[in-house]
C-alpha cells in the first residue's frame, strides 16, 4: 500500500510558523518606532525619513537576495536575513543615539527580503493549482502576526521601556532563526551536473519577458494604492471618527482578524474555483470599493463594513498577486523576480507616504482615499488585458 502524499498544510507547515514567528517580532515595533525616534527629541519629519531608509535599502536589496536564493537556496538566504534582523532589533534596543538607530534599520534593510523568499519557498514546494490557497495560509500567518504583536509591544512598553520590546523582537528572531535551521527543508533543488546557473545579468531578461513584465506593473499599481493609503489610514480615522491611537489599534486587529478568517477560508475555494486572474480582479474591484466608500464612514457601523471590505480586497489581491507572479516567473529566476516584485513595493512605500499624508493636510479625507481608489483601478485594468497572458502555458518556456 503507497503512503499518501503529504497535505498542502504539511508541506509549508515550517514556512508558516517562522513566517508567524517572524511578523511578530517585527510587529511589535510598528507602533514604537515613531515615538522611539521622538525619544531622542528628532522631528517628526526624522520619523519619514527613518522609514524611507528602510525601504530604500530593501529596494536595494530584495532583487539581489532574491537572485541569491535562486543559486545557494531559500533556506540559506532566509537564514542569512533572520541574523541581520537579530542584529538590527538588538541595536535598537541599546541604540543610544538616533543615527545608532538609523544604521540598525539600515542593517536589517539590506538584510532583508524574508517575505520574497518566502513566497519563492511556498512556489517551489506547491504545485499550481494550490499556490493561491498555500499564499492565503502564509497571509493569514502574516496577519496572526501582525494582530497579536502590537499589543505585545505595547504592554511591555508601558511596563520596561523602551528596550524590552526590542529584546523580545530580536528574540523571536533568535527563535526564528533556530526554527529554519533545525525545521525547515531546502525547497531548491540541486541542479543537475552541466546545468547552468543563472547570473544577475540574466535577470533583466526575465523581467521583460511577456508573462512577467504585466504582473509587475500591475503589483506596482496595486502597491501604489496601498502604500498611499497605509501612511493615512490613522490619520483619516482620526479626522472621520474622532479616534486616537486605542480605537485605531482595535480598527487594525479587527482588519487582521477578519483577513485570517478570509485567507484561510475564502480565498483559496475562490481561486480554484474562478482562477487566480479572475480572483484578483474581484479583490482589486473590492478594494477601489472601499477607498470609494470610506469617506462617507461617519460611525461604528458603517465603518465595520469597510474595514471587512478592505480585508477582503487586500486578502485576495495579496494571495492571487503572489501567485501570478510564480507561476509567470521561470523556476532559475523565481526569486529574482518577487525580489524584484518587492522593490516595486519599496519604491512605492519611499514615494506614497508624503504624497498621501500631504494631501490629506490640504484638501482632506475624499481625495486622499481617491489617490488609493485611483492606483488600484489602474491594477483592476491591467488584469484585463493580461487574461490572454495567463491563458497561455508560458511558465516552462522561457528561454
């Protein structure tokens, strides 16, 4: 009698829990940060500017570990960034000037690029047919993270001061980092002998090959939406509803809870059942529905079914995007490609936030939610034209 094949859970099992494991940590110091850079009496502009750095060196960086990835592993690249992250969270909990924090951030930048590698893992491991609901699992990971880690970060800064979230974050990271070594199995197959291996220079070559090059404009539309809206979601609560940081911590939760649920459950009958094209145009078109709708949120209620609009379109959009993506990509350069996925991301996290936070000082709420509505019906779009891409089996063809 054969033994039956492992489950889709079984096979990304490890991945998910370092992935949970990884979040929360980095978490746990998303509300901190800002006020920490105050601490060392910085403006507020220091506060921009810390997290431009950040993401300018992922921008950076993500493309090159990706690559990396392709050649040496996924496990040791993920290994390589969990140590950066350790150094950085343990910097910042001894940083005694502000550029002391800035090089901490720095080091963890460029060490960065777990969530492209990530996906390059869950991509090599899963078959095609399941990598939109094995994408929903992994966000779902991701959102456990994030509901649970701001709150803890928030008690023990109330209780210790500064340095002890950060201790716990780089803790976790320790954790981390044991986990993938001991746990997790290389998803890169070793290359048969005489087969050669892909160099950076071949990457831009992948980039514009025709099933790749419309999923990228497409994530970066997509990320131009969300990075614009992230920077002033709090702000536009603020001025809407009346709330301080409390009630938004209890709006982000809610939004977390309601996207695990979504990811787990939702989002992977959705995808085999219409597909991953059709599934994301559902997740865009929720999503510009949202950035429509939240300027007329004026109580609890009406902004309960936004917050659940949102986490649909985000939950679906995030998992189906990813999965597009892997499955255009040729397996040499898959962790090229979402490394450079990432960057677009990076690109657009360095440019949206002042644009937004601007806008939203001078004319309000309305046009600044049509900034975001504007850039993911430019995504919503591109996912026509592309349908006849995706029909085709390009995936193995590359040259």
């Amino acid at each position: 009698m054969q033994p039956s094949p492992p489950s889709l859970l079984s096979k990304i099992a490890p991945i998910l829990g370092i992935t949970f494991l990884d979040i929360l940590g980095f978490s746990i110091l998303l509300p901190i940060l800002p006020y920490f850079v105050q601490h060392f009496g910085a403006p507020k502009i220091a506060v921009g500017l810390l997290f431009s750095t950040f993401m300018a060196c992922q921008f950076i960086g993500g493309p090159i570990w990706g690559h990396v990835s392709d050649r040496i592993g996924r496990k040791s690249v993920l290994i390589i960034s969990q140590i950066g992250a350790t150094i950085g969270w343990t910097m910042l909990a001894f940083a005694p000037t502000l550029p002391w924090v800035f090089l901490a951030r720095v080091i963890e930048g460029f060490s960065g690029g777990n969530i492209s590698v990530t996906q390059a893992y869950v991509a090599d491991r899963i078959e095609p047919s399941q990598r939109a609901r094995a994408f929903g699992y992994v966000g779902a990971s991701f959102s456990a993270g994030i509901v649970l880690g701001p709150a803890t970060g928030g008690l023990l800064l109330a209780k210790f001061g500064y340095a002890a979230p950060f201790l716990l974050a780089a803790s976790l990271q320790v954790l981390t980092l044991l986990a993938t070594i001991f746990f997790l199995p290389e998803s890169v197959a070793k290359k048969p002998e005489g087969e050669k291996a892909s160099e950076l220079s071949d990457v831009p070559r992948y980039l514009a090959d025709p099933a790749v090059r419309p999923v990228l404009i497409q994530k970066l539309a997509y990320a131009l939406g969300l990075y614009s809206w992230f920077a002033s979601y709090a702000l536009v609560l603020q001025a809407q509803l009346g709330y301080g940081p409390t009630q938004t911590s209890y709006v982000f939760a809610g939004s977390g809870v309601i996207g695990i649920l979504l990811q787990v459950g939702v989002v992977g009958n959705l995808s085999e059942r219409l597909g991953a094209r059709k599934a994301s145009n559902i997740g865009f078109a929720s999503a510009v529905l949202f950035f429509l709708y939240i300027p007329h949120v004026r109580d609890v209620l009406s902004l309960a079914f936004a917050v659940a609009l949102f986490a649909l379109g985000t939950s679906i959009a995030n998992a189906t995007l990813a999965t597009l993506l892997t499955d255009a990509a040729h397996e040499r350069a898959r962790g090229a490609i979402l490394g450079a996925g990432a960057s677009l991301e990076s690109i657009a996290g360095i440019i949206m936030p002042t644009i937004s936070t601007g806008t939203l000082a001078l004319f309000g709420s309305a046009p600044t939610a049509a900034i975001s509505a504007f850039f993911v019906f430019v995504a919503l779009m591109l996912g026509r034209p592309t349908l006849k891409v995706f029909r085709r089996d390009v995936r193995h063809k590359h040259p």
